[in-house]
C-alpha cells in the first residue's frame, strides 16, 4: 500500500471524523470507498451523456425517415 499525505482546513478534517465514527471505519478505509464512489459517479455520468447523445442520433434519423415515409403516401400510388 501507498501511504497519502491531505491537507484539509477543520471542516473537512471534523467532517471525516463525525463520518468515521458513525460508520465504524477508519479515516483511510472512507476517503478509499469515497475516491471510488466518485469515479463510479463520474463514469456514470460520462455514459448517460453518451446515451442522451445516441438518442438525440437515433431521434433525428427517425424523424428524417419519418418525413420520408409521409411523403410517399401522398405521391399517388
């Protein structure tokens, strides 16, 4: 294991130690579980965007086929 020196002002350092007691753990298991979370959080957030993305794609091109098939029913045939 690597060993990580933080600087925090009272706040963060009161905050994480209100946390450690009520959760039974230490400094380092917490700050360990909340980098992850975090990276989860991020990575979650990377794919919604990719999926509000896609959708946007996959809407413009239904909506092109769409126009495309409405203007074959009035051509007559």
């Amino acid at each position: 294991m690597h060993t990580i020196t933080l600087k925090s002002d009272d706040t963060f350092y009161n905050t994480l130690e209100e946390m450690v007691k009520t959760l039974h753990t230490t400094k380092s298991d917490l700050i360990r579980k909340a980098v992850v979370y975090y990276k989860d959080a991020l990575e979650k957030e990377r794919l919604k965007e990719q999926i509000k993305n896609a959708s946007f794609k996959v809407r413009e091109e239904n909506l092109k086929i769409s126009q495309e098939f409405d203007s074959t029913l009035n051509d007559g045939l």
